[in-house]
C-alpha cells in the first residue's frame, strides 16, 4: 500500500517513490509484481496523476520499475536497479559519521549493516 503525509515537507513525488523503494528493499514488492496504475493511485491517493507519473518516471529511469504498453507497471528484478551508488555510499557515510559521533560504536554500526544485508539478501 502506498501512502502520502501531506504534513510532510518532502514533495508527495518524492515520498511516493521513496515508498515503493522501501517497500521493494523490505520484500513486500517483488519482482514482476504490478503497481496501482497512474489513475488507480490518483484516485486512491485524491493527489494529481502528474505526480504519480512523475514518481513512476523518475523510478523507472533509476531502473526500479519497467513499463510494458497496455499491461501496466511492474517492479524490476533486482540486477536491473541503477541506484546511484556513489550518492548512497556519501549518504550512508555521513549518517554513519552522525552515528558515530552520538556515540554509536563502530561494531553496532556492523552488526546493523549485517543485519540489513541479510534481510535484502533472503531472496538469494
């Protein structure tokens, strides 16, 4: 189920996208799996269809979804997905530095890493 807060100062695109995102990381999307259609989720959401299609386009060209015309939307096996990992790495860098400085150690910094990439990892 996707879902929007519109007290949130992150544009509806953006938490869209980040929702499908997260829900693929998580498992409860899997490869091949269709998505809402662009009306479907307006409708359901009551936001403008431009701002699905906005999130829909900016997932696909990151590679997380494909389009097949006259079928629908569907979310990408897992080898497709262009993340832009140099972003993520700097993302995960300075949340780790963040970490660190409030006084996480290094070795739960690990663990947790561990943890994550065996439940990203199940499927495999």
């Amino acid at each position: 189920m996707i879902s929007v807060n519109f007290r949130d100062s992150r544009p509806i695109y953006v938490q869209i996208k980040e929702n499908v995102i997260r829900q693929i990381m998580s498992g409860s999307l899997r490869q091949d799996d269709k998505l809402p259609s662009v009306r479907e989720l307006a409708v359901e959401l009551a936001i403008n269809p431009n701002t699905i299609q906005r999130a829909y386009r900016e997932l696909e060209s990151e590679g997380y979804i494909y389009v097949v015309a006259g079928k629908g939307t569907f979310i990408s096996p897992k080898g497709e997905m262009k993340a832009d990992t140099k972003k993520l790495m700097e993302t995960f860098r300075e949340t780790a530095a963040k970490l660190v400085f409030n006084g996480v150690s290094c070795d739960e910094l690990e663990k947790e890493v561990e943890a994550i990439g065996k439940e990203v990892r199940r499927d495999d």
